[in-house]
C-alpha cells in the first residue's frame, strides 16, 4: 500500500516540486482541492502524513493543525520560512511531529517523513497490551492513560517518549538516545523539537498529577521515576 501524504502549500512551485520529489519515493500526494475545502479533502483522501505551510490563504497553518488533530493522530510536518523559535514551539503545542524550515534539501525532508512513517506505522512500542506506571495505566494499543477515573489521550511521539522512558524506568535515557530511535538519526532532527515534545509531554501528564514522574537530568537527558 503507497503512503498519501497530504499538502498544504500555496506555493504552487513548492507543491509541484515536493509532488516530483515525494513521486520518486512512490508516495501518493494530495492536496486541497481549494483552502476553503481543506477538512473536506483531508476526509477524502485520509492521508498517511500531513505538510503544512504556515503563511496560507484563508486561515494559517496552526489553524488547520489544530482543526486535523481535533480529528486525527496522523503525523504533521510543518514547512516553513518562518525562523522564530516561537513559531516551531507554536507548532508543536499545536501538535505537529516536526518543523522543517525552507529553502531545505529534499534529501533531508525525505529522511524525516521515511522516519515518522516508519515510526508510526510499524514500530511496535511495546510487548505488553497494558502497563502500569506510577498508579496509572497506559493502554498500549489506544494510546490513552487511565489513572482515578480519568484518562488522557496522547501523539505518536508522546506516546513513544513516555513508553521508552517508563521501559528505562529510574534510567537516564539520553536526548541524543531519544532522537536517534524518534528519528533515526539525529543529524535531521532540532534539538528544540525534542523539548517541545517533552513540555506537551508534561503538560497532559499533569492533568492526571503524573508531570513529575518525567524528570530532567541537566546535560543528560531524561527519565521516568516511581512517584
């Protein structure tokens, strides 16, 4: 089955070039039929992988990321000229997976989108269908915790994090550790796009007063402890 990688790009030179350069890898790409359609073609083409622009016409990029999380977990990379830090931290809060700033190397966009398709779509995070941590229970294959009658839903790379840092429970699991198995190889990745993972992390984890069971070692990375 091909990948449908969905684009939302005014740019028509842009869209054209990421269609040939995408093509070549045999992944389907689709586009919004026009941006005041843009949920409407999403539903149809139920894409593997989502790119968006920030500058759009109509409404910018974070609105449409907000619209397709408040629908679907799939993988969001945000393409943009925009080079303040606020905008990536923007995003990721939103829930984008990463942020790739233009002009970039096709080469470097391919190696990230092969990375987070693999990610979400084979890796098998863990053995077991349920695990407890902390009190709390995280249902493997829905993604969700459970802890006092409540329950909260997380990303792929939320859910990735946590589960490797619980496996390595009261061990330092490294951020360079971290960004070698989220994206296979750290060279494509922005340090600040692991922190902003971490801070979305934290903060759905303290609606369930679990925030503290992920803990910063300075200089070293991160790790997960029984509260």
């Amino acid at each position: 089955m091909n990948m449908n990688i969905f684009i939302i790009e005014d740019d028509s030179l842009l869209l054209e070039a990421l269609n040939e350069g995408l093509s070549q890898w045999s992944y389907e790409v689709s586009s919004p039929s026009n941006f005041s359609n843009v949920m409407e073609d999403f539903a149809v083409h139920q894409p593997h992988l989502v790119m968006i622009d920030i500058q759009l016409p109509k409404f910018d990029g974070f609105h449409w990321c907000r619209e397709i999380r408040a629908v679907s977990e799939v993988p969001i990379i945000f393409l943009s000229s925009r080079d303040h830090p606020m905008d990536m931290v923007m995003a990721m809060n939103f829930g984008a997976d990463d942020y790739v700033q233009k002009p970039f190397h096709m080469d470097v966009l391919l190696a990230k989108v092969q990375a987070i398709l693999r990610r979400t779509y084979t890796y098998e995070e863990v053995s077991s269908d349920v695990i407890e941590w902390n009190q709390a229970i995280i249902d493997v294959k829905a993604g969700r915790i459970y802890k006092d009658g409540q329950s909260i839903e997380l990303t792929k790379n939320e859910f990735f994090i946590l589960s490797v840092l619980v496996k390595s429970n009261n061990k330092i699991v490294s951020r360079h550790e971290l960004m070698q198995m989220l994206w296979d190889d750290d060279q494509f990745i922005n340090d600040n796009t692991l922190t902003a993972n971490v801070t979305r992390l934290r903060q759905k984890l303290s609606s369930l007063n679990l925030a503290n069971g992920i803990v910063t070692k300075k200089g070293l990375g991160y790790m997960s402890v029984t509260l």
